[in-house]
C-alpha cells in the first residue's frame, strides 16, 4: 500500500527536515520577478531560489559575479511578493560575505528586512564558516552550497564535474559535515558524481538539493528558464527541458508583429 505524501500549506525550514525524514522529494527552481515567481510558487514549488544565477539569466554576464546586493534584493522582494507557499531564499551574491563576516551578517540582514526572504544562501564550506556562523546566530537560516560554485569560476577555470578524486571527495564530505554541524537548514551539491552525493544525502541529516548530482539525494533544483527552454546557449546533462518556449515564444512575436503590420491587429473587438 502506497505511503499517502503530506500536504504542506507553507514551507518552512522546519517543513523541509520533515520531508527528508519522510522522504519527501523536494523540488526547487529559482525566479527572479514577481509573475513567474507566482506562477511556480502557485503550482506547488516547494522553494523559490532567487539564485545570482539571475546575473546570466536577467543581465545577460558570463558569470555570477557581476550581480550587487541591491539587485539581489531587488529580485527577491519581487518574489516574495508572489510567495504564497514556498520557501524564499536569496543567494549572497560574490562580494558580500568572502572577506569579513560583520560584512556578511550585515549583507544577510539587508537580504531579510528590504526583501522579506525566508533565508540566504552561501558558497562554499570551511572557507565561508565564520561567515556563515555570524549570520546563523543572528537567527538567519543558511542553506549551503558545495560542489561546483560558481563563484569561484576563475579560480577553477571551468565548469566540469567537481570532486571526481579521492581527496576533493573527502574534502566535500567534510565541508557538508561541517555545514551540517554549525546549522545550515540544508545544502546544494551542484555537478559532482551521483554516487558521492548519495552518500552524503546519507551521512547528514539536513536536506540534501542536487543540481548535476543525481537522483539519490532529497531534492532538485534548475533554473526556471532552462527548464522551460527560454535559453538555447546552456545544455548541460543534468538539464532536462520541459518546455520549449524560445520556439513558442519566437512563434508568437512573429505572429503579433506580421498582424500589427497587416492592420489585423487590432480588429473592431479590440478596440474601444
């Protein structure tokens, strides 16, 4: 007899350790204005990422790092707006937590009183704790994320698969750990082997988000308009397209333009 999965009215940090425990699956996008932010969050998303990622998909950079907390907060106080049901949290964009963690704390405390977000999000594990610690004891919940982060891009150089050896691995292990530990609510592991995050979904208890991770960890995350195939430039593995609005949404701004150009729009119903 199938187990009868739970409804929850409103997310919370709290919600999200009792679906790990219950094994729930946890689905995630990010969303970076208030319409489709309402859209997803009406459709039972269960947490809301208003990622840096929004520094490509908004902004058009090559990378994450451009992006300022005001856009940041900016963003998010667009969806929050449109958050009935999910969690929102707000990625510390680069900058604002790596050198001083007063300067964190400050940056996170900025993200919740001008946005009204629900947590933040910081990259990277023992590098960023005394960051992250400042800001956990202020009563902000922190989520982590390890693995592939991209903003540390340059001091990578590239976008591949992370901890594919034995010592980044263990480094990785100790760094979820360690996150666990000093109280992030749950962690994203972006683009390592299935096998490792599976593991790791195993040894701590807080939820485990995978992007690139594979299937055996307690939950998922893309980005919104890769997912619905608004981008065409960025096919990794790990993306799975739902939808091709690029094609659609191509089809219905030729169509619009051709009736404008026409005179068959507007017609006399149309009009006033």
């Amino acid at each position: 007899m199938s187990k009868v999965k739970k409804e929850y009215s409103r997310v919370t940090t709290n919600t999200l350790m009792e679906m790990k425990k219950n094994g729930d699956k946890i689905a995630m996008l990010t969303a970076y204005d208030f319409t489709l932010s309402k859209i997803i969050d009406s459709a039972g998303i269960d947490i809301i990422l208003v990622g840096d990622s929004a520094s490509n998909v908004m902004a058009g950079h090559e990378t994450t790092l451009p992006i300022t907390l005001d856009q940041m907060i900016y963003h998010a106080s667009s969806v929050v707006k449109a958050s009935n049901r999910a969690l929102v949290v707000v990625d510390l964009p680069f900058g604002t937590y790596q050198a001083d963690s007063k300067e964190a704390l400050k940056s996170a405390i900025r993200i919740m009183k001008e946005s009204g977000a629900h947590a933040v999000k910081v990259e990277g594990g023992k590098i960023a704790k005394d960051s992250i610690e400042r800001i956990l004891q202020a009563g902000i919940p922190v989520m982590g994320h390890l693995g592939l982060t991209p903003q540390s891009i340059y001091k990578f150089g590239t976008y591949t698969v992370r901890a594919k050896n034995k010592n980044e691995s263990l480094e990785l292990t100790r760094d979820a750990k360690l996150l666990e530990e000093i109280g992030c609510f749950g962690i994203v592991l972006e683009k390592i082997p299935s096998e490792l995050a599976k593991k790791i979904s195993k040894q701590v208890t807080c939820p485990i988000i995978g992007i690139g991770a594979g299937n055996n960890v307690d939950g998922q995350v893309l980005v919104l308009h890769d997912m619905l195939g608004m981008n065409k430039d960025f096919s990794p593995r790990f993306l799975r397209r739902y939808l091709d609005l690029n094609n659609l949404i191509t089809t219905a701004v030729k169509s619009y333009s051709s009736d404008v150009k026409s005179g068959k729009f507007p017609n006399k119903n149309e009009q006033y």
